[in-house]
C-alpha cells in the first residue's frame, strides 16, 4: 500500500449483529468534581440549575443521546451506603470520601437526585451496589427501596422523600473492581459473594434487574474464568475495566509530545486483544453469548493538571483523545455481539471527560464531539469493514493508520467513522460500498491544530466538527481525504 492511500471495503448487504446503544453509556463517580460541581451545584446556587442539578451540563448531555448511566462509583461504590443519601439533605450525614482526596461528602447526591438526573437525560440509571463493605440486607433493601410498588415500609418512606412510584431500574452491578479497591478479594471468593449478594437483588413489582458481575483487570483471563464457571449464568453482564495509560508513567494530559501521543495510541488498540482474550475464555462457557462483556469504565488516564488535588483526577482533553475515542468505539462495534455495555470515564471533570466546568463556565471536549458524531451507530447493525491501511510507525508497535467502523441505522442510512491516527500525514481514502446504492452523502470532520489541540475555557471552541470537504463518488466508490490525527463521520443515504 503507497504511503497515505488506503481502501476500506464494506459489506453494506451482511446480515450482522446490532451495535447495542448502551455501548455510548457514561459513569459519574463521587470523585473530584464529578457529581460536586459537575452535575450537582444545589438549589440555592447561582449557577442555573434544576432541582439542584445545573442546566448547562444537562443541556450538553442531552445532545449525546446518553443511553446509560453509571453511579456511585467506581471505587466508592463499596464505600457507599445509600441510606446516608435520602431524607432531607440538611440533615444527611457528612463522612469523609477516603479514595478520592479524603474531602467531605455531604450526601446531598443520592437516589433521588440520581434518579432525577436519569430522567432529565432519559436515560438508564446503572447502579453500583455495595459488597465490599455493605451488607446483604443493605443491598436487598435498596433495591426495594427503589422498584417495589406495593406499601412497604421502604415504600412509604420513598414516597415520604417525594417519589410515590417506583423507579425502573434495569442494569445494577454487584460490586466494582472487587479484586481491588471493592475489598481485595479473590475470583473464588468474590464469585460466591455475588451468588449470595445477587440472589438477594430481588425483582420487585415486574422489574427486571441486569445483574452485572465485577470482572478482570485489564488482562487478568484467570478472573474471567473463574466467575464464568462459578457464576455463569446468575450473571447477565461481566464488567472489564481497562484504562489507556502507563500506570507509572502516565504523563500529562496536554502540551505531550509525538512520542507520548504515539505511546497512548498504541496503548489504546490494545482494548482489542483485550476483549478478544476474554470473549474467548468466555466463549469455553457460554457459547451462546448471553452473558454480556460490559466495559464500564474506559478511558485515558493521564496525571492530574498541576495544582489541583490529586485525588481529583481532573485532566485536559486534547485531539489525542478524540483519537482514542473514536478508535475505542470502533473497536467496541467489532465486538459488539459481545459486548453490550460500556461506559466512558467519567462525565464531567474527571479523566477522559466529556465535558470540563470552572465555577459557572463550562466547555465541551473534543472527546465530547466524538460521542456527539458517533452516536448515529446507537443500535444500528454492524457492517463488517475490511481495511488495507499504511502502517504508522514512531515507535513499537507499528499501528495501523486507520481506524474504521461501518453500520446501518435503521432508517436505512449507512454510517462509517474513520480516524486517521498519524500525527502529521494525511490519508487518501477509497471507500467501496458493497450492496448498496449510494446516494447523499455527507462528512463531519473534527481535526485540531495539532495532535494537543483542545478547548480551554478562554477558547472553547479551538476543535469543533465541521462539514468534511471534498467527498467524490463513483458508483459505489468513495473518495475523500482525511487530515492527520483526525476523526471523521460519514452519512451515506442508500
Ligand atoms: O474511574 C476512577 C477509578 O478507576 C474507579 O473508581 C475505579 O473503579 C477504577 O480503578
């Protein structure tokens, strides 16, 4: 392949699998300014807000079309105890948050005021339940507390806190990264603990929980292994957590250099091998894949920006991760049929976010408008994309140039998101639609300055999608030009 020409062929006419919206899902934690500040600011605040829950960022939100939502934690999911976090909030407990920052939480975000935010986002509350430091019982009657319609005490004392009926809550995680933080456990005993803990979740009123199970480290395939076989099929969904860094070298989040950004590309595409290695373990026991790979916490993770908390974990958001982004997804549809659920992390001012806030300021992040672009593939079915690339190699591994990704909405519509990961070389791209006819097509593009482009709060609007120039078609061919370090969507009315 000549340096910077490259052909994407799609079979636009395969009988596939769906691209499961939920894969777009996102998590806010009670960490840094996350919830305190990023989504919460009170009633009384002079920031515009909605029952305490500020306008600005719901209003961006809602342009992601957010399937899903992940809360408490994280981590602190198995240090949360939900009964601190209902009744009236001047009266709630304040403890002190120990993971992140050792800051006092106030409870002023609990149910209600998560529920509140699903609502308004319409989308699906994913709760984190406690096992690393709950109790059965605690579980079982939060569970209660928010799905059951008949009048039981926690019933009534829902409907006292201001919610009559019920909530429908679909996903609930038994535990987060029990193999660490969730209380350090091993694969054989965390697999009995959740058959006791799960078995407690009860369905209540015609709810129907999706129980998801904490799953591996990154490559940990022995911790796949034993819950699929101890657990199996109690389990609807297995979590997998991997984050795009070197954990001792993370390095920071802006103002990199090529090699730093070569470095996190490549750490990226590792997410591939990653799912294959446990879709494959997963595979031996469940071959019918009913049980869901859930990739609930993903993301880059870079050093804080100099003097904030460190336990905040607040960093910057450049063109690099757009790259990420954009690529991450793309992998995620390749292994849709498996993974069914995936969460970005986290939503506001922490790690790979979406969005940032100073005080009342708020701007959007390039990773923002990857989602933004992106969301056209939310359950629509997956095309299969073979692509002949250059490689773009700095450093080892040598990455494929371009990463690709096809589906067909269900109005018909074919989409196919393209990211050109070389730092400084553009790419001539012909794209072959097979079974198709081509008819309108359009391009959105989202290039930077540079591979650190991003927005600040003095420029919030350095990178922002724009209408992709220059697409020319022939028959069911394809052809345009994609920038360096750029991520692009195509629209194609067939
Ligand atoms: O997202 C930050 C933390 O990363 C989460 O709390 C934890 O689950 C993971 O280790």
């Amino acid at each position: 392949m000549a340096t910077g020409q490259t052909k994407v062929t799609i079979q636009a006419d395969a009988d596939s699998f769906q691209i499961s919206k939920h894969i777009y899902g996102h998590f806010a934690e009670h960490l840094g300014r996350c919830v305190y500040e990023g989504l919460w600011v009170g009633e009384d605040s002079s920031i515009p807000n909605t029952r305490g829950i500020r306008n600005d960022v719901v209003e961006a939100l809602k342009k992601l079309d957010i399937p899903n939502l992940r809360w408490p934690g994280g981590c602190y999911a198995d240090e949360y105890h939900w009964r601190y976090g209902i009744g009236p909030r001047d009266k709630r407990p304040r403890t002190v948050n120990s993971l992140w920052g050792g800051v006092v939480e106030t409870h002023e975000f609990g149910t209600h005021e998560f529920m509140d935010l699903c609502e308004m986002l319409d989308c699906e509350p994913y709760i984190a339940g406690n096992v690393g430091s709950g109790t059965v019982q605690e579980m079982q009657e939060w569970v209660q507390y928010m799905t059951y319609a008949g009048d039981s005490d926690l019933a009534r004392e829902r409907a006292a806190n201001g919610r009559k009926e019920p909530w429908k809550l679909k996903f609930f995680g038994v535990g987060n990264e029990n193999w660490g933080c969730g209380g350090a456990m091993r694969p054989e005993f965390y697999s009995d603990q959740y058959r006791q803990y799960a078995e407690f979740a009860r369905n209540y009123s015609g709810n129907e929980l999706y129980k998801i199970a904490c799953g591996p480290n990154g490559r940990d395939d022995k911790w796949t292994e034993v819950t699929m076989e101890r657990i199996g099929h109690r389990m609807h969904g297995l979590s997998l957590h991997y984050y795009t860094t070197e954990w001792n070298n993370k390095g920071q989040s802006f103002g990199f250099d090529e090699q730093a950004y070569f470095k996190t590309l490549a750490l990226a595409t590792r997410m591939d091998e990653i799912i294959a290695r446990h879709s494959e373990v997963m595979d031996q026991f469940d071959p019918e894949k009913r049980v869901a790979l859930v990739v609930d916490e993903w993301g880059t993770w870079f050093d804080v920006m100099p003097d904030t908390n460190p336990g905040f974990l607040y960093q910057q958001n450049t063109m690099r991760d757009a790259l990420v982004a954009g690529m991450t997804l793309n992998i995620f549809h390749k292994h849709a049929e498996r993974v069914r659920i995936a969460n970005l992390a986290q939503l506001v001012n922490v790690l790979q976010a979406p969005i940032l806030t100073d005080g009342p300021k708020m701007i959007v992040t390039p990773t923002y408008h990857v989602l933004e672009m992106y969301k056209v593939h939310q359950d629509a079915t997956y095309l299969p994309a073979e692509v002949a690339c250059p490689h773009y190699s700095l450093d080892k591994p040598d990455l494929e140039q371009l990463s690709a990704s096809a589906s067909r909405a269900q109005d018909g519509n074919i989409h196919i998101s393209l990211c050109n990961l070389h730092h400084a070389e553009l790419l001539e791209v012909t794209c072959e639609v097979r079974g198709a006819s081509l008819k309108q097509i359009t391009g959105r593009l989202l290039e930077g300055a540079s591979i650190q482009a991003m927005n600040t709060f003095e420029q919030p609007e350095q990178v922002m999608p724009v209408a992709l120039e220059g697409i020319s078609t022939s028959g069911n061919t394809i052809k345009l030009t994609l920038p360096a370090h750029s991520v692009a969507v195509l629209s194609i009315e067939s």
